[in-house]
C-alpha cells in the first residue's frame, strides 16, 4: 500500500508553501516512488493569501490515514489562524491528535506550526517557524520548545519547517529517509535544486556532495558512477558518455564538483561501506568485492581519507 501524503489546504493558505512539498512529492512519484497524494480541508473553496481561488476540497474527517502516512500542513495566514471562528474549530485539533496518536506522521510549513500548537501537539516538543514568528510561535505555546535559525526540525514524529523554501527542504529529507540520499538528489535535481540544505546545515552525504552545478554532462557522469561503484572505469569511456575530450572531461569535472573522478568514486565507495559495515552479515571482504576494490586493505585505505 502507498505512503500518503495528505495536504491540509486551509483558508488563506501560502501558495508556495503548498506548491513546494507537493511538487516534491509529486517528482518522488515519477521516480517511480510508491506514494500518494491527497488534499483534503474544512469542506470549502479556499483561497490563497494571494487571492487565486483553490478547488473544493474533501472534508478532512474523510481522511483515511494509517500509521506511517504524512499529513502535511502548509502555512496559512496567521490573522486567520487565529481568529475567533478557527480558534474555535477543536473538532479540527481533536482530529489532529487522533491521527498523530495513530501514528501518523505530522508535518508543518510555515505557519502550519500554529494549528499544531493549538492542537496541543507542540508542548514540550522542539519546532521552528518563519523567523519573523518565532517570537510569536514561543509567546502563544509558551510550553514549547521553539528553535530560531533553524530550516526544518523532527521531535517524535512531528516535523516543522520555517516556511516557503524550506518546506521544500524538509520534504527532500522526508524523501531521503523513505527513499535513500541518491534517490532524494535525482529529485531535487528535478526540481533544479542543486545545493542540498539540511535542518541545520550539517554536513551532506557523499552521495549528495559535489552536485552544486548544473553542468548535465558531469550529472550524468556522477550518476552512472554512483550506480556503478563495481566496475572498473576508464576516463575514455567516462569522458565518451560526457560527449567531451578526455583533456576536457578531467578538467571540467574538477572545475564543477571540486573533486577529481577517482576522488568523488572513493568518497561513494566510503559512504556505501560505511553503510554496509552496519550489517553483520558481511565482511570488508565481501563489502571490498560489491565495491569494485581489490582487497580488505584498499578498502581500509578508502576509509581513512
């Protein structure tokens, strides 16, 4: 059965907050990615803060979800979260808390944290917002923990971003902990983001570092050396499959990733290792061979670059 992504479109909702998750989610699908999306609100028209009139939605008490699934609420305008008629809505809140209690992931853009937070789902958990509303966030839900300066943030299932691009961000690290980091790289690829942001800026993965340029013949390089870290491979051939000299592949590889090719390969081999390292089953040995390396040594010489 497909993981659901389930929209909660609210009134005077943020287009882009909406628009960039689900686009996320939708080019995860074409990637062949087992998920659904659904939309579901308070049963009218909703419209943007910027005026564009959205379809009706399914009353979001129809919404069947199971544990595992992810309801994602995009950010509203805060004068109409909280005014008087939807401060009042606790057959919403209620039902909030019902689908976190049955295991349903809960995930914020923006604004989105507020409805979390009336809800009662923000006490003494770590959330973040837009950091013009941080101060507000922490002054009305005084009992949780409100981050500044950070992207996206996860406590036990509940994950809150800081709004309009970062949502993006954090359904990319949703994406990334379903799918695996190539996986999330071809799809923010697709959505020509080339400069990965984690929640707080750690370091990225090998398999997403050295793709900040736009450079298609590189990309697809890197690519086929990711998929195939097994084979022994010849700068001529690498450099045919870029349409390039080999004099000019070499440089224009460096020039865009930073990296030479033997060192973006064995920083890909590291990563993988290091990975199947955590399985008891194999050994450096045989984690050596799926690697394309010769011996164990080669292998522990990989590692300690």
């Amino acid at each position: 059965m497909p993981i659901k992504f389930a929209f909660l479109v609210l009134p005077q909702i943020h287009l882009m907050d909406l628009a960039g998750p689900d686009q996320t989610i939708l080019e995860a699908i074409d990637y062949g990615a087992d998920f659904k999306i659904e939309y579901y609100g308070l049963g009218d028209g909703p419209q943007t803060t910027a005026g564009l009139n959205l379809g009706k939605t399914k009353p979001f008490k129809k919404a069947w979800l199971q544990a595992g699934d992810y309801l994602i609420l995009p950010g509203s305008s805060v004068h109409f979260l909280m005014s008087k008629s939807f401060l009042q809505n606790e057959v919403l809140f209620k039902w909030l808390r019902n689908q976190y209690a049955s295991g349903v992931h809960l995930v914020s853009v923006c604004a989105g944290a507020f409805v979390l937070g009336l809800a009662g789902l923000l006490d003494g958990r770590r959330c973040t917002t837009h950091f013009k509303r941080t101060a507000q966030l922490q002054k009305r839900f005084p009992l949780a923990r409100v981050e500044e300066n950070m992207l996206f943030v996860e406590d036990e299932g509940i994950f809150t971003s800081a709004g309009i691009a970062s949502g993006i961000d954090l359904m990319l690290h949703i994406v990334e902990r379903l799918q695996g980091s190539y996986f999330a790289h071809k799809v923010a690829r697709e959505l020509v983001i080339y400069n990965r942001r984690d929640g707080n800026q750690k370091q990225q993965s090998a398999l997403l570092q050295f793709r900040n340029h736009i450079h298609s013949g590189i990309h697809l390089v890197q690519d086929y050396l990711i998929e195939h870290t097994d084979r022994k491979h010849r700068i001529v051939d690498l450099a045919e499959m870029a349409n390039m000299s080999e004099r000019n592949f070499t440089r224009i590889f460096k020039q865009e990733t930073g990296a030479t090719v033997i060192q973006f390969l064995n920083s890909i081999r590291a990563e993988l290792a290091r990975q199947w390292m955590k399985n008891p089953d194999l050994s450096k040995i045989q984690i050596a061979a799926k690697l394309g390396l010769r011996s164990e040594r080669q292998l522990n010489r990989i590692l300690q670059e």
